[in-house]
C-alpha cells in the first residue's frame, strides 16, 4: 500500500479517535473504511449527476477543513 500524503483538521483527527473508541479499531482502520465509503458515494453521485457530484465535493473538501 502507498500513504496519501494529506494534512486532515484537528476536527478530523478528534472524529477518527472517537470512532477508534466505539468500534474497538486502530486508526488505519477507520481511515481506510471512511475512504472507501466515501469513494464509493461519490462515483455513485458522479455517474448520477457530474455537475452535481463536483459542487458536492468542492463543498465537502471546505466543510473539512
């Protein structure tokens, strides 16, 4: 496996610990599962609505910050 080299908000950070704790899980784990659940919403939303799903990311990439 190759590392995404991204820098993630405190918000971020404190949102994966608290999942860690609930679910019994490291880290990697939570990341890896957030990642593909989301990659997989967001090729559903593009092959539904292109122009829609590129409003939807640039708008979840700011609330994530």
């Amino acid at each position: 496996m190759r590392a995404f080299s991204v820098r993630h908000a405190d918000s971020q950070h404190l949102k994966v610990d608290d999942l860690m704790s609930i679910l019994g899980c490291d880290k990697s784990t939570v990341v890896r599962a957030a990642l593909w659940y989301g990659l997989n919403e967001i090729c559903k939303d593009v092959n539904a609505d292109r122009e829609k799903t590129i409003e939807k990311v640039a708008i979840a990439n700011l609330k994530a910050r």
